[in-house]
C-alpha cells in the first residue's frame, strides 16, 4: 500500500481486507498507545463533525497528539496562503496529513508537494476513501460478507463523494448496483463506465418506493448535497426528492442495513432511527476503528 491515501483506487483486495481486519482488532482494544510521540494534523478547508473528529478521536486513543483547524478562516489561508504553502509548512510540524478541501484532486496536489503521507478526508465530489472503508467494515459486519450483495444507493449521486468511492471499493466484491437518482444528480458516465469495464451489474431508476427495495441487502441512503450546487434553483427541484420511512421497511429483508454517511438532511425519517435494520449511528462509530487502522497503516505501525 502507498504512503498517502488519495483514492479508494489506491487500495487492492487485499489491502481492503487487511484494513478491514485491523479495524476489527481495534474495535476490539481502541485504546493502544501505538502513536506515541507521534503528532496527526487535521486540516479541514470545509466543515466535518464525524470524520475529523473520528480521526481525532482515532488519533487521540492511540497516543498521538493532534494539530490543525477545522475553520480555514482561523488559518493563514484568510491571507492568501496557497494550499501548497500550507502544505509544506505543516509538513515540518506532522508526521502525518489528515485533509479535506472543496476542490477535486486537492489531496492527491498535496501528496505531491510533501513526502508526509496525506490521508484524503474528501475532496469535493470526488472521493471520501476513508468513509468507504467505515462503509465497507459497516458492510461486513452486518452481513457476514462483502461478496454477492444488491447494494441500493439513493439520492444525490452525482455529487456524492461517498457512493463513488464505495462503487469502485465494492468492485472486488461482484456486486449488484441499483442506483436510484433523480436525473439531475444521476451517478455520472464516469462510474456508469467503470461498472462496464469492470462487468458489474447495475440498474438505474428515478423511483424510490417498497418494490425498489425489496430485494436489497444494503440501502444506502445520501443527502442531496445543497453546497455542490451552482444554480441553486436545480437544488430547489431536487432538495426533498426521497425519504425513507419507517413503513417502507416492512417487506425487506431481515438482512437489510440501512446505511448513510451523514449528516441527514430529510431523507431518512425520524422514525426509521429506532428500526433495528438503521444502522448509521453505528457506522458512524465504526470510523474510529477504520481511521485508527488508516492511521497506522500509513505510518507503517504494526498492531500488536
Ligand atoms: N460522513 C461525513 O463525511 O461526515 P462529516 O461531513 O460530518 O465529516
């Protein structure tokens, strides 16, 4: 496995399977003093509650110590910093980058400037690795397995950084896809191409109602992403297009998890939380165990 983190597409099988054991082992012992003398830099050029603070958290439980903003405008940035300059100097203060920032391909232009390993925490539509491999522990603890499952995913696919990561994540695993989007926001050519190159099945609908889940193991539920949206009238079209309610889990499977990265705007009803097929607040607490494992690795610590 590289150094940085940049994209889910940096990972083979085998390193997926490897976090995916290392974050179990975490699961079961959180509190390692692995990163001992170790400093971990957040730096967040756009808000975050669960994965800056799982990998603060992360970090924090494994002995680190921890640097950065979580507000650009309390950063040099406010003057005119570039992101190179910012870069290079954190680079003389961490051993490690945990980054997200508005624009594409931010993090792999970070790797580029500093030999500190980069850890992409989302960069604009693009990709949000360390959230798939959260996704894919929520995934394997819940069903016992990666392999064979109808993975439903609903919502803003076009601008959903998380469901492009977990597509291409989920590739090994021989997959069936149903994407359901209004087609504003459908998932775009470039990963409707990569199922096709990859012979992996997927359908597409506009329709989100019992019969489209019904035979689904995982429903992955997103928020339409009002901040990506540069005529907001399109967002005004689309902002209340899908919600799950508790009713519309009756007839599924008694396998299904209800995943959804967070935060939820009004796509899952309130009164889906105390079904026991909802399964985010957990997946959510699985990122702490994924992220001590991403932490590690890139540091080439070997767990005990
Ligand atoms: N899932 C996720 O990225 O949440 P935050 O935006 O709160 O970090």
């Amino acid at each position: 496995m590289q150094r940085n983190f940049i994209s889910i597409t940096d990972l083979s099988k085998d390193d997926i399977l490897s976090l995916l054991h290392d974050a179990a082992r975490f699961e079961a012992n959180p509190n390692q003093r692995l990163l001992e003398g170790k400093v971990v830099a957040t730096l967040f050029f756009e808000p975050s509650t669960r994965t800056r603070l799982s990998f603060e958290t992360a970090a924090n439980r494994l002995g680190a110590r921890v640097i950065g903003f979580s507000d650009p405008n309390s950063s040099s940035t406010s003057k005119g910093e570039t992101l190179k300059d910012t870069i290079k100097m954190v680079s003389n203060y961490a051993d490690v980058i945990v980054m997200r920032h508005y624009l594409e391909g931010a993090a792999r232009y970070a790797s580029e400037v500093t030999d500190v390993p980069i850890i992409n925490a989302g960069d604009g539509a693009n990709q949000h690795p360390s959230q798939t491999l959260l996704d894919l522990y929520s995934i394997w603890k819940t069903q016992g397995t990666l392999d064979d499952l109808d993975i439903t995913m609903v919502g803003d696919l076009k601008y959903g950084r998380t469901v492009h990561s977990l597509l291409q994540a989920l590739s090994f695993f021989n997959p069936r896809f149903h994407f359901i989007a209004p087609d504003l926001l459908r998932m775009p050519n470039g990963y409707r191409d990569f199922c096709n190159r990859h012979n992996l099945y997927f359908d597409e609908s506009e329709v989100f109602d019992v019969n489209a889940i019904a035979h689904t193991d995982i429903l992955y539920m997103t928020r339409i992403q009002k901040e990506r949206f540069s005529d907001l009238r399109e967002y005004e079209q689309v902002k209340n297009v899908y919600t799950l309610r508790n009713a519309m889990l009756a007839a599924t499977k008694p396998n299904l998890r209800v995943l959804h990265p967070l935060p939820r705007v009004n796509e899952i009803a309130y009164d889906v939380d105390e079904n026991p097929k909802a399964y985010y607040f957990q997946q959510a607490q699985n990122g702490l165990y994924a992220r001590e494992a991403i932490i590690c690795r890139m540091l080439n610590i070997d767990l005990k």
